[in-house]
C-alpha cells in the first residue's frame, strides 16, 4: 500500500534522510520511532508531496509521489506536528472551508462534516473559535481536517504530542478504529504510543532506519545482536539500537 524507497533528503550538505526504505500494508498502523532530529517529520512531509527528495521515491497505493503527487494528494490526509488551523475561524466554519478545498459539496459534504464531528468527538466546540479552543481538542479538529474526505491513508507527525493522559488515550483509540478500513502512518518518540498501537515499528536514528519489523521480529533481532535478556521489551531493544549513537538517557520512558 505505502512503499518507501531509498529515500535521501539533504538540507544543504546536512544528510537529513539516508537511503530509507520501508513498507506498510493495507489497514496497517506504522510507527514511525526516533528521537527528535531522527528525520520523522522530513519523511512524512516527503510522503505528503510537501518536499521533495534529494533522491529515491515512495508510492502511495501505486502512485509515485513524484510522478503523480496530486493523486497521492487526493488520496493522504497529513496531520503536520502543528495542526493547520484559523485560529479566527469557528471550528464549523475552518472543516467547511477545508471541505470545499478538497472538493466537497452538497450532501456529501454535509454527510462528512457530520461523521468527522461525531467519530473526532469535537461536537461541543463545533460553533467554537478555534482560538478559545484546548489543545486537545485542537489536536482533534486537526484529525478531523486531515478525515475530512475519507482518505485511504492517514499520515500523522506525533499526534498525541501535548496532550494529556486522557486525550491520549482518546486518540489513540480513534486511531485504532480508523486502521480498521485505513492505512496509518505515524510517528512518534515515546516508546509506549508504538507499543500501544503500532501493528509494526520502523526505527529511525540519525536519518538512518535502524530496524523494523513487529515487536516480535525486533525482539528477535535483537536476540540475534546478542542481547541475552529474558522478557525484551521495545525499551530494550531501542536503547540497545540507539546505545551506540546516542546516549542512553535521550530514551527515559516519561521524557
Ligand atoms: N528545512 C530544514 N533545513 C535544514 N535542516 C532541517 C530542515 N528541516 C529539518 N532539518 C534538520 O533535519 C533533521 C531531521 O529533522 P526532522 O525531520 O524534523 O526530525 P524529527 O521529526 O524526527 O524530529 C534535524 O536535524 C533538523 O534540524
Ligand atoms: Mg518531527
């Protein structure tokens, strides 16, 4: 469904991405793991057609995001690390407008208004301005842009980032419906939102994919480095990918 292919991205001569490859399949949840600077959101702005690769290619459901970047448009909806909202805008107001951007009208847009407002639990700031609005419920009216029209494939740069223990728990149960008919790419540098969701984990350090696969496959790979370590945990295995780069203490569970 999403294959990523040796994609590099420099900035300057800074190495941002290096030769990263990697695959999520349909109604998959893929997380994104890395400290911050890894190259998670230069990535997804890469698979989002929002810049573009020094060299290598990604596809999204067979569309190649150079050769074809409106039909992988038509096809994501991106929910950047900062939500794209109007603060002057009412929250019914702002999914309206992003509506008719993608092209919504009538009862279809009717129709999708009134299932992002239920399924993203955003109806008791619907009249709203979105600058009285919490974080929290930012965060989900930038879920329910990024909804709007339905696609296949949801890409999502930290989308708990900010917010508390509740709200947390809230997205990440939506996020888990959604994988239900979708395809869900998201990243993240807290160990516990992979384990609470990912179905698989692409570990990302320094521009670098470092490993992927299901915990399982990860932990077995690890066993194969030679940790001896009875019960693996993803902690284990990402301070023991990351010891050799980084210093252990970036990685605490509660950062
Ligand atoms: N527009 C840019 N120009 C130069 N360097 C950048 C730019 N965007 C990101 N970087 C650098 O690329 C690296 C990866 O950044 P980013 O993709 O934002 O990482 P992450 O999302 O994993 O925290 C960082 O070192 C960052 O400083
Ligand atoms: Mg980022």
């Amino acid at each position: 469904m999403i294959e990523v292919k040796s994609l590099t991205m420099r900035y300057g001569n800074f190495v941002a991405l290096s030769n990263v490859s990697f695959q999520a399949r349909e109604r998959e949840i893929l997380g994104l793991l890395g400290p911050n600077g890894a190259g998670k959101t230069t990535a997804m702005r890469i698979l989002t057609t929002y810049l573009y690769p020094t060299s290598g290619t990604a596809k999204i459901d067979n569309d190649d995001i150079l050769e074809n970047p409106l039909a992988v448009r038509r096809r994501i909806g991106y929910l950047p690390e900062t939500a794209p909202l109007y603060p002057d805008m009412q929250t019914e107001e702002y999914l309206t407008f992003v509506a008719c951007a993608r092209g919504l009208n009538g009862s279809k847009l009717l129709e999708r208004l009134r299932w992002v407002r239920e399924a993203c639990g955003i109806e008791s700031i619907w009249k709203h301005s979105i600058s009285e609005i919490s974080k929290g419920f930012r965060q989900r009216v930038g879920l329910a842009q990024a909804l709007i029209h339905d696609p296949k494939v949801l890409i999502l740069d930290e989308p708990t980032t900010g917010l508390d223990p509740l709200q947390i728990i809230d997205i990440r149960k939506l996020i888990k419906e959604l994988a239900k008919e979708k395809t869900i790419i998201f990243s993240t540098h807290i160990l516990q939102e992979v384990e609470a969701i990912a179905d698989r984990i692409v570990i990302i350090n320094e521009g670098v994919v470092v490993s992927q696969g299901t915990q399982q496959e990860l932990a077995n790979e690890a066993r194969a480095r030679g940790e001896t370590k009875e019960d693996l945990s993803l902690e284990d295995i990402f301070i023991d990918l990351l010891r050799p780069r980084k210093r252990k203490e970036s990685f605490t569970r509660n950062p």
